[in-house]
C-alpha cells in the first residue's frame, strides 16, 4: 500500500536549471521508523505486536507445534521474540511452558546477559535450558583445524551455527518450531552467520528495524512490572552478538555498532531507500 495507483497518461516536459547548494528547510526525523509522540508510539507498538503475535499464532496452530524453541541471548531481538511467543501462546490457550528459551553460553558470554535470559525466562513462566557450548566448539575448531588463539570469522560462526543446530535439534526432539529472533535491519545488513542465526522455522522480527525493536522492549517494560527491571537491564545492555571473548573485567568487548555502524543511521537510509526510493545521493544529503 506504500505504492501509488498507476497512470500512463502524463504529460512529460524537459525543464533544465542549475544546480545549487540549498538550505535544507524540510523536517525529517532522525527515526522514521518510531513515532514521535508517546501515544502514537504506544498505539504502533500495540499493534506491531498483535501482528507478530497473531502471525505466530496462526503459524504454530497450522504446523501443530508443540513447542516453540528461542535461542535467548540476554538482547534486544532474542527478548522481543520470547514476548512475541508468550503472547501467541496465551491467544492460544496454551502453557506457557510450551515454550523452550536455550541459553548456550560460550567464550564470549558475558554474567550479565546470561543472567539476564534466566531471569526473564523465570518472570515469564516458560521452559529455561542453560546448554553450554564451549566443548562442542572446541571439539569442532580440533576437526577443523581452527586455534582457539584465532578470533577470526570462523571463530566467530562456529559459535553461530552449533548455536543454530542445538535450537533446530532441540525443536525436532520436542515436535516445535525454532523461532527466529533477527531484525530488519540485521538482515539488510546482513548482519547473520550464513546456515547459523539466519535461519529458523518462523521469524518474528524480520519486518521490524533495529530502532523500533528497542522501543517495542520499552513498551514491554513499561506496560509489565513483572519484567520491568530485567528488560530495563536488558534495554541498557550494548548490542553484541558475544561471540569474542569479554573483557579482563567481564563486560562485552564486541560491540556491534563499532563494527557495522550506528542503527540510527542504518534505519534512516532504509526507510528513505525502501519506503520513498529516495537514491544514496538524496539521503545523503
């Protein structure tokens, strides 16, 4: 619905100027994806919510899943899913221990973070597993031929892809589908690990920008005492994928924006590139 009704019927007329440098007098906002005003941005987030929650819904009523299974890192996309979940399973009816949030730390896993998806799957009465993965990446990095001294991109994706194959396997053993937690802007990016975190049985953030999914959080955590205080925690917490080891001190070292760029940015030139057509030229400006 963003595209207008066509009509071949213009009349086209060649006109030249000069081009020349203006005072840009127009307002755009810096986040075009979140309303401006709390009220509106409680009405959007409201019903960017019920279209995940209802999508999944329907999705586990079709395939008659028996369970939902969430790789629960302590972050921004894997915490707006585990909600989205809840939510689908009480329209559904269903116990919310239906749902299987896996935590599976490893060489870059902070106290923080881990702590953060136990406390959050705790609140929300769902089904906790703490899968440590450190063995079984080592075990492949000796197959493979990789040094534990090497924080290289393998490094880095191995970690991703037994992530992936522990939640896949986890979904087959339990009859469920593996939800995935990846945002818009993510896969624009993409910001994945090709056959690890970029795959999984239904998607729920895939249509939502990075910006919004921080104030969809908010919106949780507003709206929830109950979860307040960890999602708070959560919202405070750097976005990182974890996957090099923490600092001496124990906080993340891997900051995804230090390395991909401010998602303020990334979802301005979506929205004017996706949504307005706007060229690089135009945006950037």
């Amino acid at each position: 619905n963003t595209f207008s009704s066509f009509n071949d019927s213009y009349t086209y007329i060649d006109i030249t100027s000069d081009e020349v440098e203006t005072k840009l007098t127009r307002y755009f906002a810096s986040h075009p994806f979140v309303p401006s005003s709390d009220g509106e941005l409680n009405k959007r987030a409201e019903k960017i919510i019920e279209l995940q929650a209802y999508g999944l819904k329907k999705r586990l009523e079709h395939t008659n899943a028996k369970s939902a299974v969430i790789g629960l890192s302590g972050g921004l996309d894997s915490t707006l899913a585990l909600l989205v979940t809840v939510k689908a399973m009480d329209l559904l009816a269903r116990d919310r221990k239906d749902i299987i949030a896996i935590t599976m730390p490893c060489f870059g896993t902070t106290k923080r973070t881990k702590s953060n998806a136990e406390l959050l799957a705790t609140a929300l009465g769902v089904s906790f597993r703490d899968i440590n993965i450190k063995k079984s990446v080592e075990s492949h990095f000796n197959d493979i031929g990789q040094s534990l001294e090497e924080f290289d991109v393998t490094y880095e994706n191995v970690q991703a892809r037994e992530r992936t194959q522990v939640l896949m396997d986890v979904a087959n053993k339990t009859g469920g589908l593996v939800i995935g937690t990846g945002d818009l802007s993510e896969l624009a990016l993409g910001w994945a690990t090709y056959n690890g975190d970029h795959m999984s049985m239904y998607a729920v953030n895939a249509s939502v920008p990075k910006t919004l999914v921080r104030y969809l959080v908010k919106y949780f955590a507003d709206k929830d005492p109950s979860v307040s205080s960890v999602l708070y925690d959560i919202l405070a917490t750097p976005v990182s994928p974890e996957l090099l080891p923490s600092n001496e001190d124990g906080t993340i070292s891997q900051v995804t924006e230090d390395l991909v760029g401010p998602y303020e940015l990334h979802d301005f030139f979506l929205y004017y590139f996706v949504r307005h057509s706007f060229s690089p030229k135009k945006i950037k400006r």
